[in-house]
C-alpha cells in the first residue's frame, strides 16, 4: 500500500507540470486551431531564466521561498513577453494560410528555439539550484521532499487561478468566444488579434512555471529539455479534449499516473508476460494518444464537434 | 469557427506529359556529373602531409550529448602531442593532429573519418569514446587499413571489427564482472538492484555482465529497473526498487543521470549504497549529486590521486594547462596518443600496416591509465580500480587484476 | 513493351557504369555525399507523396526508415550466407547471386515498411492536418522505442557488422543507391499522371468533394502511406548497409523533420523540387562544415539554419522553390508539344 501511495504521489507531482505544460497548449489551440509546437521550448527558456535568475540572485549560497517565487515571476515575464512575440512574429501573418503552413512554421520555432538555446545556454547541461532549503518528509509511509509538495501546491494555485481566469472574468469569457467561433466573436466587437495574444502570453507563463517547477525537482536542464515533456504535455491535452481547459488538466495528471504506474507494475508484467512494460513508458503514452484519436478524437472531457461541409 | 483557411494553390491545369525514363536518367547523369567535376578536382588538392609531418586524425563528440566526454578526451589527447612535439616529434617529424567532431553521432562519426582518411590523409586515427561511434567508424578505418585506437570505446564489439582496430581501455565484461564481484565480496551483498540507461549501449552491456556475474556468485538480482538516458525523473523505479529490498544498487550510467539519481533515490528514503562504472567519472560528479552520493563505489581506469610519479605527473601538467583535475577520459585520451606515437617510433617506417603491427605487439606500456598489454583481440589487459567516495572526496578502495 | 525493357537495360547499364566510374573520378568523401544525396532524394521524394500529392500530413517518415533498415539488416546479417562481418576479411564476394541476396533483403525491408505504412495509414481515415501530424509522430516514436528494446538487433547497442554493400558482388553501393533514387522518381511521375494519382491530388484539394465525386478517399491516403513508406524502407535499408551499422537515434522525429524540409523547400507536390532539394540539403551541410569553428559553442549550426530557412520560407515564399509545378514546367521543355497557350502550370 506504501508503494502504491509513493507512486501515487510521484505521479501526481510529475502530473501537475504536464498539465501546467498542457494548458497551454489547448488554449492555444482553442483560439486558433493551431498545435504550437514552439510550446515546449519556451518551458525550456522558463527553466533556463529561471536558472539564471537564481544566480544572479545569489540564491545558490542563500536559498529562501522568496527568492524562489521572484525567480518564477522573472521567468513568468521573460517567457509571456517570448510567447507574445512568437505569435506576432511567426504566428499571425499566417493567419489566413493553410494550416499546414502555420504548422510547419511552428515546428521551425520550436527548432529554432531548441538549437539557437544550444547555442545561447551552450549544450552542456546545466543544473537548477536549490532555491529554497530542501527538506524530507515522511507522510506515513511515503517519503518525499517538501519540493515535491511545492510543486503540486503551485501547480495547483495556477490552475485554480486559470480557472477564474477563463470562467469568471471578461477576457476569459471574450477568450471562449474567440474559441467557439472566431468570426462571430470579431463581429461581435471582440478585438481577436488582442484576444489571441494575450492567450499566448497567458499559456507562456504558465510554462515558465511549469519550467521552473520542473527545474526544481529535477535539476538537469538543457535546451533540449523541452522536446519530450512537450510531447506528452501534448498529448495529456488530447487525452482530457483539446480546447478544454479542465481536460488538459486532468490529462495532464493522467499522463503523470500512467507513465509512473507503467513503471511500478514493471515486476509483476515482468513475471507474468516477460515484457518490461517500464521500458516502454514513452510508447505507451504515444500509444494512448494514437487510441485516443482513433476511438474518441474529442479525448475524455471533449464534446464531439461535427464537421460542417 | 476559426479563421478562414484556403487550401494549398489550386489544382494544376492539365499537365503536359514529362520525359520518361530514358530523359529522367539523363538529366540524373547530367546532373550527377555536374557534381562531380565541381567536386572531384577537389579531393587531390587538399589534405596530404608535408614530408616533415605525420598526420593523425581524431574524431570525437566536441558537442552534442556526449560533449563533455568528447571535449575532455580531446585535450588529453591535446596535452599528449604537445608533449610528443617538445620531445622531438615522432622519428623527428611532427605529428600533426585534425581533430573533427561527429556531434556525437553515428553517420557523423562515418562522415567524418572517411573525410579524415581521403582528405586529410590521416595515417592513423584517435576516437571514440562512445562504442556507437566508434562502430560505425570501425569499419571504414579498416577497409582503408587505417590503424585506429579508441580511448574508451568499452563495447565488445569495437575491436572485433578488424585487425586494425584498437583500444586502450578495458571491456565491459571485464569491468561489469569485477563490481559484480565487489559487490558480493567486499559488500557482502546478497540481493543487488540494477538501474540501467536503456539508451546507452554502454549500460545495457555493463548491467547485463553485473547480472550474469553476480548471479554466478550466488547473489539474487531482486530488481532490474531502466530509464532513458536524458530522463529526469527516476522516482517511479527508484520507488519500486526501493520495495524491492536490495542491498545494493548498481546503476551503469553517465555521471549526469547518476547524480540524480542518488539524489532522488535519497529523498525517497533509500540508503542503500549505489554502484557503478567509469561512466561515473567526472569532475561534475560529486558537484551534482553531493551529498547524496556518500558511501558509494564505481569502477575506473586510474585514481587520480595515485601518488605513482606517472599518474601524478600527467594530473599536474593536465590541472596546471586546463585548470581542472584530469578525469579517466582525459588519461585514456593521453594514453591513446602516446601509445600511437611510441608504435610509431618502433614501427620501422611510418605506414599503416607497420603501425599496426608494432600497436598489436605492445607488451607492459606503461600509460598513465595501468600498463598495456594488447591481447590477440587488441584489447589491452589491464587492472580496474574501485573508488569510493567519503567524506565529499574520492578516494581508491581496491584494485582489480584481470581474471 | 520491348521499348519499356531496353529503357529498363539501359538504366541498369548507367547505373552499373556510373559505379565502376565514379570511385575513380572521385575520392572517398565526395563518393559518400552522392550516396547521400541518392538516399535523400529517394526519402524525399517518398514523403513528397504522402504529404504534397496527397495532402497528409506526416511527420514519421524516419519511422519507415528505421523499419526497412533494421529488416533488411537482419535478414542479410543472419541469413546471408557467410557475409556478416562480425570477423574480419570474411572471403571474396560471392559474385551476381550476391546482388539478388541484396535485393531481396531491401526488398523484404521495404515490405515491411509498406506494411507499417499501411497500419499507419488506417488511422489517418480520421483524421485531419495537426492531429495527423501528432499521430505519425507518434507512430514514429512508438517504432524508435519498440526497436530500440529488441535485444537480437542490438537495441540501443545498435546494430553492428550489417554486411556492406560491397560485400555483396563488384559494385561499390552506388549502383543500388542510384537504382533506387531514379525508381522512386519514375514510380512517383508516373503514379501522378495516372489515375491514381488524380485522386491523390483530389484528395489534396478537397477531401470531402473527392468523396462526394466517388473517389475512394480511404484507398487513395492509405495507399499513398504504403508507397511512400516503402521507399523510405528500401532507403533505410541501403543506408544501413552503407554504414555497416544501426542504430535507434539515428531515426528519431529530427531525421523526420530534416526529410521534411527538403519536401516543403522543394515545393509540396513537386517531385523535381523535391529531388533538388535533398541535393541541396544534402551539400549544404558540408559546405557550411567549416563555420562550426566561428559559432558559439562550436556548435553545428546546421539544424539552427535550416529552422530558420524553413521559417523565413513560411513567411515569404510557402511554396518553396517549385511550388506545384515540375522543372519542365518552370524550364522550357518540348516547345512542340505545347505551341501556344499557358505554358506555366499551377499558381505560384
């Protein structure tokens, strides 16, 4: 029961970045029916800043909570002035273009990103440090570190803002609009271009903090570090609906639990089938995507939208 | 509804009928030999050593994801020519080295040395560390009869890929064996965990001769978990090793992997002590994994704070030139060129089958890394030191003879 | 017929004199780029008709690569009769039946990338532009790792020793590179002016209209997935025994991608730009190999340039250098054929 717990627990801290990771990635598609491939490397660039930023600060020799949340605000900042360029910049004089266009595009970003941050950060990794004093802890028979608690807490806060964000207030309610039907909404009086970048900008903060999470409890970053937390953040967002908000969190989480349980039942699929399911874990979360756009493209929490000739 | 999309450009009108086969495969000779004689003048011109030159390439992994390794075997290999040069040089000539780098990988690694052997005229060749690489390398170096040594190449493999291939650094067998055997004798373990790098060649081949040995021994592998080198989170296997109940943990991966790893497996409460291979070797080791890492073991090539003079000599060139201690890579690297040179110094002219010969004949060298003996597989027989690291520092806690 | 078969001999015959000749003309490096280049324009022109004739996004072409590569490999390491190179200067070529050896494994390769395609295929009933795209990529990545766990081919070791083309009879490899670049080319021209192909291209235009007009929609992507991994398999396998050696990373999304920006920097649904852009990006990289010494980090610039490229050619030129149209349509070909009228084909 321990174990179980302990895994439990993993899964839902590495969860709760896929999902910050993800909620980005469904706005943005919501409002544009665009995959922004780019996403993943302005995480990246959060947990980079990040680490930057701790240094600058001196938070190395002189960890404190306060330092760790302007860390994050820095890298907040640094990440949605990015995210909104991005979309200036790349995104919106394609607008009317295929969308394989927009696509391809989005993919050059990402490279881009990935490889100019070789450049930039150099490829060696680097290693995030410990920006307020880490402790272990021990909740029954679960031992984990206040680090992890941390980040499910922040995670959680973020989404719980988001979620006022999006259902409580005007631009979250212009932002649905804009989603349900672009042309309806700009004839409506909402400013779409505005709309759009500032949804990009909303979805970049919250992966700089998903970056600097990240950092956190797992120290090695390197400016290829966005490529596979990107991809299953992307498919945690499939997985709960795309577009849907409270889907890609519980995607996100989904995803956390599946990859941390693939590896626990290792032992037992093992002995039984003589497959090491643990060394599958990449494949099994493509897997999932691949059936989940299959069986139900709308993903779990998704309503099904018919095709209009 | 989104934004209005148009399609891609409209349909094409009715084409006109393209050339067939005979016209296609004329315009492909046509352009084929356009290449060609823009290119082929090419290869005569450049390249070739100067007769008071010997001509050495190296290739290695200077960026990309096993950059650190690369870099650091290269200025072994660096120090280890100048020194050659202010000697003299090899028979009084230079020895000239080109140094390219494959971004560690594999069809670079193969790019790469054929342009070092038809353009350089390389007589010899220094790479690679990564096993990968150097296969894919293997075979080109020996069909053009090219000698070449791999500084820490440890896959079996690498030198049974021909005659002319060598290494100086000990096998994997050999080196997963030997910890199996620390493990069971000198910590008296019974149940071993294994945690192995499912990307890496290196730490799939060393876990699976730990397992074999150890189990040999009487040892029971009570866990063997894998990860992907360039995954950050271990947590989930650690967990499951943790239930598992070992006493040890052998985890065969690269320094940067296993730092976090003895960190999270901390954090999860797991205290037991984690084993490993050269792959450990860094001077960053203990930098990321710090506390963490106390009371673990990992096999090397040499200790560094050997007080033997040749040990001790190389450390204090290679710290006071780089401002950095010397980690295995760097010494394998030096060893790989001295060796090269002193073949080449025995060789009764400077050819590549000569060399070869004099490479293969090599009895009780003695390189800063042990002494080198070349077996009839061109690997060389050589001990294998366990380092433990105590009280922040590492320090040598037994040698291996070969068995 | 007869016309077909002489055709057929005489490229046989080009092929073989090209490889006698060319090791001689040239050295070693510049021998390996044209490889290269034949590699890369089969790939190219293979993915060409799945995403620019057919109008499918995929995005895991290195996937079929890997197939045929790791297929092909197996069957002449374990099954060609003493021809693996596990041991040193195993014997003399054993001549003619040697090539059919060959043949026959990238054949068999190429088989089982097609089958692969087909499964691929299926799912892309469904589904539309980025979620295709997320799919293939997907698919490709589920391939990497299932390989990269096969222990009998060496899984992450790699696959070392796959016998090397030479070892097969007297040609050096180039006649089979060079064999297959100019089938893909043929098969894909040819493929376009048929039927096959005009629903390849209605497909492309408007699915649903294609449906609707009685085109068999399903047919037509799937089949297009199968010819286009079957290329792409019969490539990977002629680079395995190229390299003499196999590897999982070497096939992973950014191989996919660089296959694909030689496709959108030809132009999407040209083949002829297709062609000139893998010989493009082919050289460009050893042309620019010298600039790595001036970069940050001595870093490679490669993949840095080519994403921007592909950028700055979304922004301005989406096309790419031929658009829709083929070389004889943008060159002047057979005036005769066409003495007035519109002699450029497709918007730019």
């Amino acid at each position: 029961m321990n174990t179980f717990l302990q895994h439990l627990l993993n899964g839902i801290a590495t969860g709760s970045i896929y999902a910050l990771l993800a909620l980005g990635y469904t706005m943005v598609y919501g409002v544009l029916k665009l995959i922004n491939f780019a996403h993943s490397e302005i995480f990246m660039v959060g947990a980079f800043t990040g680490y930057y930023a701790a240094h600058a600060l001196g938070l190395a020799s002189n960890p404190s909570l306060l330092g760790a949340a302007t860390v994050m605000l820095i890298s907040m900042t640094v990440c949605g002035l990015l995210g909104f360029l991005n979309e200036r910049i790349a995104y919106r004089p394609l607008r009317t273009a295929p969308r394989i266009t927009s696509l391809i595009t989005a993919m050059g970003v990402s490279l881009f990103l990935q490889y100019g941050g070789q450049m930039v950060f150099g490829p060696d990794p680097k290693f995030f440090p410990q920006v307020f004093p880490k402790s272990n802890l021990q909740l029954g028979g679960v031992v984990t570190t206040n680090y992890q608690l941390f980040v499910v807490a922040v995670a959680i806060a973020l989404m719980a803002g988001l979620q006022w964000i999006v259902y409580r207030t005007r631009f979250g309610k212009a932002m649905r609009a804009v989603s349900h039907n672009f042309e309806m909404a700009s004839l409506m009086g909402i400013p779409t271009d505005r709309i759009i970048s500032m949804t990009f900008v909303l979805g970049s903060v919250l992966a700089a903090a998903a970056g600097n999470l990240y950092g956190l409890v797992y120290p090695r970053i390197d400016p290829l570090m966005g490529v596979f937390p990107g991809l299953k953040a992307f498919v945690a967002a499939v997985l709960g609906g795309i577009g849907n908000v409270p889907g890609a969190m519980l995607g996100g989480m989904l995803i956390g639990l599946v990859e941390e349980y693939a590896v626990a039942i290792d032992p037992w699929a093992w002995g039984a089938l003589h497959v090491h399911v643990g060394r599958f874990k990449d494949a099994i979360v493509f897997a999932i995507l691949v059936a989940i756009l299959v069986f139900r493209p709308s993903g779990l929490l998704g309503r099904y939208e018919p095709e209009k000739v | 509804m989104t934004p209005k999309r148009p399609s891609l450009p409209t349909a094409q009108p009715p084409r006109r009928e393209g050339p067939g086969p005979l016209a296609l495969s004329a315009i492909a000779l046509v352009a084929l030999a356009a290449v060609a004689s823009g290119c082929g003048g090419g290869g005569d011109r450049s390249g070739g050593a100067a007769a008071s030159e010997v001509v050495v390439g190296e290739y290695g992994s200077l960026t990309g994801q096993t950059a650190a390794f690369g870099s650091q075997t290269h200025r072994g290999i660096e120090l280890a020519v100048d020194e050659i040069n202010a000697a003299g040089g090899v028979k009084g000539r230079t020895f000239r080295l080109v140094t390219e780098d494959d971004q560690s990988k594999q069809e670079e690694a193969a790019t790469v040395v054929r342009k070092l052997i038809s353009r350089d005229k390389v007589i010899a060749l220094l790479g690679e560390v990564a096993s990968s690489c150097s296969l894919a390398a293997a075979p080109i170096a020996q069909e053009a009869k090219v000698p070449m040594i791999s500084p820490s190449s440890t896959n079996p493999k690498v030198t049974l890929v021909g005659d002319y291939i060598f290494r100086v650094c000990f096998l994997d067998d050999f080196q997963g064996h030997a910890m199996a055997r620390f493990c069971f004798n000198t910590l008296g373990a019974r149940k071993a965990a294994i945690l192995r790098d499912i990307r890496q060649d290196y730490s799939v081949g060393l876990a699976n001769f730990f397992a074999e040995e150890f189990a040999r021994l009487g040892g029971q592998v009570a866990s063997d978990q894998s990860y992907s080198s360039g995954d950050s989170d271990f947590k989930a296997q650690l967990t499951a090793i943790r239930a598992a109940g070992a006493d040890v943990l052998f985890v065969p991966g690269y320094y940067n992997d296993v730092g976090q790893i003895a960190i999270q497996a901390r954090d999860l409460g797991l205290t037991i002590p984690l084993t490993g291979g050269d792959g450990w070797e860094s001077p960053t080791l203990l930098a990321i994994g710090g506390k963490a890492l106390e009371g673990c073991y990992y096999s090397n090539h040499f200790d560094p704070s050997s007080s033997d003079p040749t040990v001790a000599n190389f450390f204090r060139k290679y710290s006071d030139r780089y401002h950095e201690a010397p980690g295995a890579l760097a010494a394998l690297g030096y060893d790989s060129a001295k060796l090269l040179a002193d073949a080449m110094t025995r060789a009764t002219d400077i050819t590549g089958p000569a060399i070869r010969g004099e490479l293969a004949a090599t009895k009780g060298w003695a390189g800063v890394s042990g002494l080198i003996t070349m077996d009839q597989n061109r690997n060389p027989v050589k001990p294998l030191v366990v380092l433990q690291i105590q009280d922040g520092k590492i320090s040598l806690r037994e040698t291996i003879q070969p068995f | 017929m007869a016309r077909r078969l002489a055709l057929g001999a005489l490229l046989i015959g080009c092929a073989a004199l090209l490889d006698a000749l060319l090791p001689r003309l040239l050295d070693p490096y510049m021998f390996q780029i044209l490889i290269y280049i034949g590699i890369n324009i089969t790939l190219a022109v293979s993915l060409n008709l799945v995403n620019g004739i057919t109008g499918q996004f995929s995005i895991g072409h290195a996937g079929f690569m890997a197939i045929g590569a790791y297929v092909s490999a197996y069957i002449t390491y374990f099954f060609g009769p003493g021809l693996a190179t596990a041991t040193p200067s195993g014997g003399p070529p054993p001549g003619i039946a040697g090539e059919f050896v060959l043949f026959g494994a990238l054949l068999a390769g190429g088989l089982a990338a097609a089958g692969a395609g087909w499964v691929v295929g299926l799912p892309s009933l469904r589904l539309k532009g980025d979620y295709l795209a997320i799919v293939t990529l997907g698919f490709g990545e589920i391939i990497r790792v299932l390989i990269l766990n096969i222990e009998t081919v060496g899984g992450a070791r790699g696959f070392a020793g796959v016998p090397p083309l030479q070892k097969f009879s007297p040609v050096r490899g180039f006649f089979w590179v060079f064999l297959l670049a100019v089938a893909t080319v043929i098969v894909s021209v040819r493929l376009v002016n048929s039927s096959y192909g005009r629903a390849m291209l209605a497909v492309r235009e408007d699915e649903v209209a294609a449906e609707a007009s009685g085109v068999n929609t399903t047919q037509t992507k799937v089949g297009a997935f199968v010819v286009g991994a079957f290329f792409a398999g019969m490539a990977g396998g002629l680079l395995g025994h190229y390299l003499q050696y196999l590897n999982p990373a070497m096939f992973t999304f950014v191989k996919s991608f660089e296959i694909l920006i030689m496709v959108v920097l030809g132009g999407m649904g040209s083949i002829t730009g297709s062609v000139l852009a893998a010989a493009i990006m082919t050289i460009l990289p050893e042309a620019l190999r010298g600039v790595k010494d001036y970069t940050p980090h001595n870093i490679d610039p490669r993949m840095v340039l080519f994403s921007l490229l592909l950028i700055v050619l979304m922004l301005t030129r989406p096309t790419g250098l031929l658009g829709h149209r083929e070389i004889w349509d943008v060159v002047p070909w057979r005036r005769r054929r066409h003495p007035a009228g519109p002699n450029s084909g497709g918007a730019a």
